[in-house]
C-alpha cells in the first residue's frame, strides 16, 4: 500500500480508494497525494472539492487511476 501511496505523490495521478472513516463509515473516494506523513495522507478529495486528510491504516483498498492517453 505504501509503496502505491508514493507511487502517487511522485507521478500525482489521481487514486481512487476506499476509506473507513474513524466513524466507521465507508466511502469510496479519488484523490491527489499531497504528502504522506506519520501514518496520515493529505490529499485533495475530487468527492469533496477541497483537501483532506486521511488515516493510512484506515484505507481498505486503493488503486491509481490512470491518465487518459
């Protein structure tokens, strides 16, 4: 998962995850790495128009979306 995480701040692909909120609450969201830091992404959130922060050990699945050729 980390080395996906990286893969993402480097290139800024956006990722698509799914994410159990601290609330217990499941969504799906795609994101932008901003910067990865103690156990926690700061990503802008395209569901919320605005930047985010998210638990890395609370992220169920991740894959990165790709650029359209």
């Amino acid at each position: 998962m980390k080395t996906m995480l990286l893969k993402n701040l480097e290139e800024g692909a956006p990722l698509e995850i799914i994410y159990l909120s601290d609330k217990e609450k499941i969504s799906q969201r795609r994101i932008s790495i901003i910067a990865i830091k103690d156990g926690y992404i700061q990503a802008f959130c395209f569901l919320r128009h605005t930047k985010r922060t998210f638990k890395i050990s609370n992220i169920l699945s991740a894959r990165l979306i790709p650029f359209p050729s």
